[in-house]
C-alpha cells in the first residue's frame, strides 16, 4: 500500500504538499454532494474522489475498461441501497406477500462483484444497506415474516459482512450510525431525491464522510495510541484532596457517579484493544494511587494505566515526560481534561495533541468519548490487548534495572528469549498491523495491506521473519519483522521493523544476527539495507550507525555487512528458530 | 412581511449558500454576497448546485419557521431559474413562498 507510506510520509513532513490518496465512489445514487464533501475535508488524509456513472454498479464493478478505472484508484468507496440493490428487497417492498427466496442468492452476486474489483484496488469500503425509518414494511410483523423489509434487511446485511469478512481489504462500514446521527427527519431529502437522485440527506454524508476519514487514519497508522487523563473532576467526581476517597463521587446511586462509571468501562474497553491510558494531574501521588487503587466502585486500576505523572507540575512538561517513557509520538495523544484552562495550555504547547472539547456536564463525559473516532483499528491482535500489561512489566524492568549494578547485568537478568519464525497466515495480521505502525524502528515505512504483504513473502526472491520477545517479566508477543530481498548473491534487507516497546534490549542486534545468519544459509555472501529517511525513524539510522555490524562508505550508498563473518548473537538473549 | 424578516431571509439564503459551498471545488465555490449571480449566465450556480441550495433553505427555513416551505414549485425548471437568477430575485421566491403558507412568526 505504496499511497499510505506516501501519505504517512509527505503528512509528516509539510502540510502544503499533501499527497492525496485517490479514490472511486461506486453508488446508485447521485454521490456529487458526497464526493464533494469527501474532497474538500481538510483532515488528514485527504482524498481525491471520483464518481463511476450512479446507477451502474454492477457494471462499473465487473468492468475493469470503463473510464473511470482508467487510473487504478486507492480506495473504491461502494455504496448501495438495498431497494435498487436488491431486486427481492425491491419486491418485497412493492408487494409485501412476496417470497423473498433470491434475496441471499443476490447478496451472494454483489459480494461476488467486490470480491472481483477487491483484487485490482487496494481497499474497498462498502456501506452496510440501510433504509429509511420512514418505511414501517409490515409493521407489526415485519421482523416476523421472511418478507418483511426489516427482516430481509438484517439478514441481507448478516450475508453481507459474512461474504466479506474474509476478504483482507474490504471493509464493511455501518451506515446506520450515519442515519442515526443525522437524526430521522434529515436522513432522507424528498427533494434531493427527487429533484437531484442525492440517495441520502446532507447531514448523512456528512457522517459517511467522517467514518470514511476514521477508517482511512486506522488504516494509514493514524490511530491515536495513548489518552492521557486528569484525574479530580475527570476520572471521579470532587477533589480527593477537598474530599478524600470517601467523598468522590464515583459509581452509586449517584447520576455523575454512575455516568463516571460507564466512562471509565468505556476507557477499559479501549485500554483491553491496545489503547494506552495514562494519567497527567495535579495531585498528590499518593492520594490518587491510594483512591485508585482501594475506592470500591473505580473500574480501572493501577494495573490499567501505562504510566503517569502527578503532582503539582504543569502539565505540559508532565505530558512530555511521560510520552517520553511511553515512546510515543505527541501526534499518538488525546488529552481529556475537564478544566479548559489546561486543555488550552496542552493545545497551545502541542498543537499536535488531540484536545477535545470536554463536556461542562459529567452525565455527557461517557457520550463525549464515544464520539472520538480516532481510535480505530484495522485489526485486533493479542498484541494489542496485552499492550498495557506491557508497560506494567516495563516498570518492574525498570525497578530491576535501577537495581542492577549496569546496563549488562540488567539485560543479562532479564532472561530474555526471542523466538523467530517465518512469516505464516497466523502471524499475517500482527506482523502487518506492525508493518503499519511502527515509526521508529523501520527502516523504509513500507506499508502494505495483509495481501501485498503476503503476496511479498512468498515472492521466490523474498523472505519474511517475524520475532517474538518474551521476558521473565512477561511476553511481549509479536514486535518483529525482518523481510529480505535475494537479488544474486546479496541479500537486501528489506523491511527491518521492531516495536518501540523493546528497542534497546538488544533485540535489534539479535535481529540483524539472524538475518544475517539466514543470508548466509541461502549461500549469499552479503548483507544489504537501505535507510530510507523519515521524520520519525532516526533511532533506526542511530542503530545502524552505532549499535550495528552494518557500514557503509558514504550516505548516498546501502548498509553493507559482510557474511563472511556474521555478527554474533548478544549474549543476554537466548534464540529460538522456530523455522528449524 | 417586514424588512427585519426580509433581512433575515437574506442572511439565510447566504448561509445556504456557504452549505453548499462545502461540497463545491474551489473553482466553483459562490461568493456569499446578496448581490451574487446564482443561475443567471454570469453565476456559478448548475442544476445539481440548485438542487442542494433548495433543500439547504428549505432545511434553515424549518428550523427558522417550524413549518415546512415548499421551495421547488415541483420542480418547474421555468419558475425556478427565474427565481435562481441572483441572491435578492431567490429571496423574493423565498418570501412568495413562506408567505403562501403564512409561516412566518408575527414577530422576531
């Protein structure tokens, strides 16, 4: 997926010279109003959309001569309605007691259609189908008669996601929440319809095009990774030092007790997806941990919070600090604060951190957090959910290492253990996933969909590894890919990519020790890489330069190791090969 | 109708306008002024762009009003491009319309 390392790449370094990821909407209605909306978003990433003939789905899907696949779009954006979609919604619609036996047969047909265009685009977005609330069907008994329209529309959309959901780079987006947010009565416009074909109400596509621009960050690795929260008036309601533990509302028969609560689930439900949660507020450190840790009713815990800082600092030095420990970019952040004084100054000092507007009313703080669609994920690994509890072993780490008498003996007492594998369909989401989001560690931010990637990994010439890390602390899970390119008798190294979370526990080292080791099991007898430069991969460049066996004589020339004699592997690691 | 609603019929069609707008390329953006050509030859207002500015002014007119004004005269292309022609001859429209159905509040 060339245009998201390009976007990711060109958004980092100017905000004048976006590149803009092109896309094709596909819909039988007239998607002008849509597209033009899409087009003048100013959020990151920006889209340049066209439209195929309205009204020609099926052939502007199966045809790949039509014009307007003339320059191989992005992104297709198809977005249907069930009542010109589906003939027997159409039917059933039209006569109420008709027997609707086709209708699974024609989902079938149009996910035949994507899966088609799926293998010419990079992604393809769909919109679940939906219909105006307006329309009662059967009333009564719409859900209950396969004929209903209601009934038929579930189950079309069940089809729908079903037939889909294999297909890596299809992803079915509910155009529900769109009506839902519009509101009933600006859903639908009679006169957009019938004076212009506009298939919904303004205020709907102006949602497409949010859940559009959410979707596209997922997948470009724009997802937000961390939330810093403050803690009195935020996470509970008072002061603890006013009030102490007793006296925070928080759960109870108690409305901003119980709207706290449920933000709080909503955080957890987030933290056990891979979001990290931390804390930045002026308090006494001991009071606050105490509260979390012992008031009955807080549903997240110490053990849920990546780290924090509280005292009585400001808290844009705090917040700076603690994205420090964490290792992650200020562009990674969102900061709820209930006081606008703060979210002024953490806006004002960075304006690279998402600041929302937070709600003057607790009861509207669950509702003001839900509505954040920066957190979306192209997919949920076991690496995400155990992301937090990483950050709970890295501080025992830490404790160890404050402990030990260098930096040897406390990588020694680690008892770390990598595991390497080749890339396999298991691993195929996580090690794309990673591919993705790793900034840091990456020596040429490809980014590819889980197709490319694999389609890449099973070229002749390629090879993928993947490491994993585990520790006497804890498993870090999959942090690795090493991915070489055999052209005569050099090895490239292609994509050398390690979470931030393990950097410098000679885990990189280990890594360019078993490319190396499998270069020269190929019968190759050099070792290449190539440093391609981006705002954010310097500690890659710095590894490179300093900690690795590669050289090379000036910089406009690769990496170079000689295979002749490999490096070793670091004493403090024992090695798994897991493709022996 | 007084000159204080006409005013406001104005500065709504403009907020209609500046809707639109969201969804024009810059090329075609309206300027939001009462004294823009809209269908007339020298404006930049299309067919489509009509469409989307009718619903926009009926949608502001139902907030305004709480009743619905029927703005599209069933679509007659004749009534309507003569009512397009600039901002003031729309508002003119606006007004004949609201008024056939009494909407407007008696007072601001």
């Amino acid at each position: 997926m060339w245009y998201i390392a390009q976007t990711v790449r060109v958004f980092s370094r100017t905000k004048n010279k976006m590149t803009k990821i092109s896309a094709l909407l596909v819909s039988d209605f007239n998607g002008e109003s849509f597209t033009g909306y899409l087009n003048n978003d100013t959020r990151a990433p920006q889209i340049a959309c066209q439209m195929a003939p309205f009204g020609q789905v099926v052939q502007s899907l199966a045809d790949e001569t039509l014009p307007c696949w003339r320059e191989t779009p992005d992104l297709v954006l198809v977005w249907t309605t069930p009542e010109r979609q589906l003939p027997s919604f159409r039917a059933a619609i039209d006569n109420p007691l008709c027997q609707p036996e086709l209708l699974m047969a024609e989902v079938d047909e149009f996910c035949r259609l994507i899966q088609q265009a799926a293998g010419r685009v990079r992604t393809i977005f769909v919109t679940s189908w939906v219909m105006s609330s307006a329309n009662r069907g059967l009333g009564l008994i719409d859900l209950k008669q396969n004929s209903g329209c209601a009934h038929m529309l579930l189950r079309a959309n069940l089809r729908l996601v079903e037939n889909l959901k294999g297909l890596t780079n299809v992803y079915v987006l509910n155009a529900q929440r769109w009506l839902e947010l519009a509101g009933a009565a600006r859903a639908y416009d009679s006169t957009l319809w019938y004076m212009g074909k506009v298939g919904f109400g303004l205020d709907v596509q102006k949602q497409a095009v949010h859940d559009v621009k959410a979707a596209l960050q997922a997948l470009t690795g724009m997802t937000r990774k961390l939330i810093v929260l403050d803690l009195d008036d935020t996470l509970w309601g008072g002061i603890i030092g006013d009030v102490g533990l007793e006296g925070l509302r928080l759960g109870g028969h108690d409305p901003v007790g119980e709207a706290l609560v449920d933000l709080q689930r909503y955080l957890k439900a987030l933290k056990n997806r891979g979001i990290l949660l931390g804390i930045v507020s002026k308090n006494e450190e001991n009071l606050a941990l105490q509260a979390i840790s012992q008031h009955p009713e807080m549903v997240l815990r110490v053990e849920d919070f990546a780290g924090w800082r509280i005292n009585w600092k400001d808290k844009a030095d705090n917040l700076l600090d603690l994205v420090k420990e964490l290792n992650v970019g200020l562009q990674s952040v969102v900061f709820i604060d209930d006081n606008p004084a703060e979210r002024f100054r953490i806006q004002k000092a960075f304006p690279e951190v998402l600041v929302p507007e937070w709600p003057k009313d607790k009861l509207r703080y669950p509702a003001a957090l839900q509505a954040l669609d920066c957190f979306d994920l192209p997919a949920i690994t076991p690496e995400d959910a155990a992301r937090s509890d990483h950050f709970l072993a890295e501080r025992l780490r830490k404790a160890v290492q404050t402990e030990s008498a260098s930096v040897s003996d406390w990588l020694q007492g680690l008892d770390t253990t990598v595991t390497v594998e080749p890339l396999s369909l298991a691993h195929l989401p996580r090690a794309t996933q990673l591919l993705n989001k790793t900034n840091q560690m990456n020596l040429s931010t490809r980014r590819m969909t889980e197709s490319e990637f694999w389609a890449w990994s099973q070229n002749n010439d390629n090879r993928v590894w993947t490491f994993r890390v585990s520790d006497r602390f804890g498993d870090a899970g999959l942090i690795g890919i090493v991915g070489l390119q055999q052209k005569g008798t050099t090895a490239t190294m292609v994509d050398f990519v390690l979470s931030c979370r393990v950097m410098g526990r000679r885990i990189e080292e280990t890594m360019v020790h078993v490319a190396a080791h499998k270069a020269k099991q190929l019968g190759l007898n050099c070792l290449c890489a190539t440093y391609r430069p981006t705002p954010r991969n310097q500690p890659c460049v710095e590894f490179l330069e300093k900690r690795s066996a590669f050289r090379r004589q000036n910089a406009d020339e690769p990496y170079s190791l000689s295979l002749d004699n490999p490096p070793p592997l670091p004493d403090c690691i024992k090695l798994i090969d897991g493709s022996k | 109708m007084s000159s204080l609603q006409s005013a406001r019929v104005i500065s709504l069609i403009l907020a209609a306008i500046e809707d639109l707008n969201l969804q024009l390329p810059p090329e075609r953006k309206i300027p939001v002024s009462p004294d823009t050509n809209l269908a007339s030859p020298e404006g930049l207002l299309d067919s489509m762009g009509m469409v989307i500015l009718i619903s926009c002014i009926e949608d502001r007119l139902r907030e305004w009003t709480g009743a619905e004004v029927i703005l599209s005269n069933e679509g007659d292309a004749t009534v309507l491009s003569q009512a397009f022609r600039t901002v003031r001859t729309l508002a003119a429209h606006v007004v004949h319309c609201a008024n056939s159905t009494r909407v407007f509040p008696d007072k601001e």
